[in-house]
C-alpha cells in the first residue's frame, strides 16, 4: 500500500510526502519525481495536499474510549454521587457488545479529531480489540485489574492477564501490529500492595507495559501516606512498579521528589486537564516541576464521562491554559510545547517512532484545514492548532499509511451506523440497570 499527499503545507513550505508500507518514504519539496516515469503511477493513491496543512497526529495516552457512552449522563454531580448512582449501576449491566459499540463510537471521534492512537483502560479487552481493528487505529489495550476483596474476580483478572502475556509472548502480533498489550492496575487504592508486585513482577519478566491511574486527589496521596506511610509515586517504588514501562495517569498531587523518582526510573506521565477541572480534583499538573525533573509528559483526554469529549486539539488548548493560569506566566506551556505534548511525546512513550515527520518514521499524519472563518488570519499553524482550531478543521487523519478520513468523509465505517449502534447500546443499558 503506497500513497502519495502532494502539496501539503510543512513549516511554511510546500512538500510532497511519500508513504509506503505504512512508513514515511520521503519528504520533500513539491513535486516528488521519480525518474522518467510519473509519480502518480508509482503510487497506490493520491492525495491532493494543497492548502492544507501536515501535522503529526494525536496520541491520546489515557482513556477510557467506551466511556463516550456516558457523555453527558450525570455531569455536574459531585464525583463519588455520579460514581455510586450513574456509573457503577450501569457498567455492572454492560456487556461486551455494549463496550464494542461504545469503542466504535469513541474510536469515530478521535479519526474525526485526527488521534490514530489512545493507550486504554477499560473492561472488556476483545471488545476493545474489535473495535480498533475494524477501525483502523493504532493502541495499546489495558488488561485491567481491580482488587476490591473479591478473590474470585481477582483470579480472574490474573488469569486473564497471563494468558494474554503468553499470547503476546507467543508472537501473536494483534491488529498488524497497531496493538499493544499493557496490565492496568486502575490505581494505589483499588489494588493492593501484593497484587502490584505481581503486576510489576509479569512486567519485568515480559516487557509489558502497565498503566495506572497515579495522585489524582488529595485524598488518595493522604490514604496512602496513612496507609502505607509514604507518598504514592514512592509506593511505586516499592513495589517495583517505576521503569520505562510504566505509564501514569494524572498525577496532580505528585511533589517533587516523586517527580525526581519517575523520571530516575524513565516512567511516563499523562496530564489530562479537562477530566481533573470537571472533576474539581482541585489540584494542577505540576508542569514546569515535572518538565525540570526530565520526566516524560504525554496528554490524554480521560474517559468522555469526565470530558465529555475525546477532542485532543481542544485538550491541548486547556493543558496550556491551566499552566499558565498556575504560573501566573502567560508564556508558561507555549503552543510547541503542547503540540509535542500532544504528539511527540505519545509516540516516544509507546515505540512509535519520534512522532515526527520524517523519512522513516511511521505515517501518523494529519492535514489540517484553517481555511475556516475561526482560524483566519493565519499568523503561525501551530498557534492556529492550540488555540484555536478544533477537532472539525481535522481534513484528513492517517494511521499506518491508511487514510482513515479524507475530507471529513469516514472510510473505515458507516458513521451513521455506528453512532446509531451506540445509541441503542446505551439505551438498553440503562434500560437493564433500571435507571430510565
Ligand atoms: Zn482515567
């Protein structure tokens, strides 16, 4: 599979961006030739890039994509009220083929927002798998484990989880390679010391990696230091959980010797503004303290429950905001900053290259059309992307060298169908746990 995008706009200038077996070919000054012959025939298909401006795409790295099936049930409820009355009723109801459908729904909305790859945790992990294979994204699926004095859950989580090891062991690349196991441990206070150090021992063992929830409240940072006597990045440590593999989530209240610890042990770190503001967790990512200790930032979206979007351009906008809110400093978290965050960074943590756009590096693309009224004048494309596009100036998003949409027009599914598909999903569900 081979594609050609003539004339896109890169850093001002007009290129030629050739793609091949899902990696960038070259990249160059329009037109790409190649000897005598011309260079549409040498290509599979064509994409006319004039006007349009070439961007790596969004790495969301955390989410919980289903959660798009609770977008808007329950906002502006305090956090545990929505938890105990509208979300835990009804995920004990949802089946696998409601989590598909939930996927496929969330999955649309990123290809619409131009993200090609989210790192997941959720239940339901083959519904998941589906959903991302049909959908043509890359992403790297928590085996999600939960440990709430409940033995025969517990074993099953474990099960599950060396099995999949010993799949992934085995050599069974899913979906061409674009998925990745990883074993999410939800967080701190929901898995015990114990069963983290089996996690952390299954990681050493097998290169996996794992995905936590880390310092999202005040509350648990106090839980853990009555608990456990020391603060929640150190009981990481303890556990032997803090390496390269290990990918956590939020980590608002984290202080700055835990930052140090993380970034010692090469751990990775996703802020995820909106879910924290909605959620008034009351805390803010300590930007520039992470970014002095050296450690990896990646940002996520967080589920849609607590977003209620899976709109990586507009998260960029908030993360920036909120830092420069924090610092008083308004050229706190600069656009650069945040796109890398957005990108970059997300590819560096989970092995897609350098997330940028280059010969030899996966084609993760996306073109960018500010033609519209709200991002004219153009002064600067990536100030333009930050602050103020959205997700629907996305033309055309790329993963792995396949157009996934071109002209806002969806190639991999029916739209309709799958928006459809997931409304009748959440209507049952709440149907079943008798909250409509
Ligand atoms: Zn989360």
């Amino acid at each position: 599979m081979s594609l050609l995008i003539r004339g896109a706009l890169l850093e001002g200038e007009s290129v030629d961006v050739a793609i091949r077996n899902g990696l960038i070919e070259s990249v160059g000054p329009t037109p790409v030739t190649s000897g005598e012959s011309a260079p549409e025939a040498l290509f599979d298909r064509e994409l006319d890039g004039r006007g349009l401006h070439l961007f790596p795409s969004f790495r969301n790295a955390h989410t919980h994509v289903a959660m798009v099936l609770f977008r808007g049930y329950g906002d502006d409820m305090p956090l545990m009220e929505w938890l105990q009355t509208r979300i835990w009723p009804a995920e004990k109801v949802m089946t696998a083929e409601d989590v598909y459908h939930g996927a496929r729904l969330g999955l649309l909305e990123m290809i619409r927002g131009g993200t090609t790859f989210l790192n997941e945790m959720y239940w339901h992990r083959p519904a998941l798998l589906r959903a991302v294979e049909e959908m043509g994204v890359r992403a790297c699926l928590g085996a999600t484990i939960l440990d709430l004095g409940d033995d025969a859950l517990l074993s099953s989580q474990k099960a599950e989880i060396e099995e999949l090891v010993a799949a992934r062991a085995a050599g069974g690349l899913e979906a061409g390679g674009r998925v990745e196991l990883s074993i999410a441990p939800h967080a701190i206070y929901t898995v015990s010391p114990a069963v983290l150090e089996w996690v952390a021992r299954i990681s050493d063992d097998a290169g996996v990696r794992v995905h936590i929830h880390l310092s999202e409240t005040e509350g648990e940072v106090q839980g853990c230091l009555d608990e456990h006597g020391c603060r929640p990045a150190e009981l990481l440590e303890r556990v032997g959980l803090v390496s390269p593999r290990l990918v956590a989530a939020h980590g608002q209240f984290l202080d700055r010797s835990e930052l140090e610890l993380l970034a010692r042990g090469g751990a990775t770190l996703v802020t995820n503004p909106t879910a924290n503001l909605k959620l008034a967790t009351g805390g803010i990512f300590p930007w520039r303290e992470a970014r002095a200790a050296g450690v990896r930032v990646c940002l996520g979206t967080d589920g849609a429950g607590s977003n209620n979007n899976l709109d990586m351009i507009e998260e960029m906008k908030v993360a920036a905001l909120v830092q420069k809110h924090r610092e008083v400093d308004a050229t706190a978290l600069p656009a650069q900053e945040a796109l890398a965050m957005a990108t970059r960074a997300g590819a560096e943590a989970f092995g897609q290259g350098s997330g940028t756009i280059a010969a030899g590096e996966p084609a993760d693309l996306v073109l960018v059309d500010f033609s519209d009224p709200a991002t004219q004048p153009l002064h600067d494309p990536d100030s333009a992307l930050v602050y103020a596009a959205n997700a629907s100036q996305v033309h055309t998003t790329i993963c792995a060298g396949r157009v996934l949409m071109h002209g806002r027009r969806v190639e991999v599914c029916d739209e309709k169908e799958v928006v459809a598909g997931a409304v009748a999903a959440i209507r049952e569900v709440l149907e079943r746990s008798g909250a409509s």
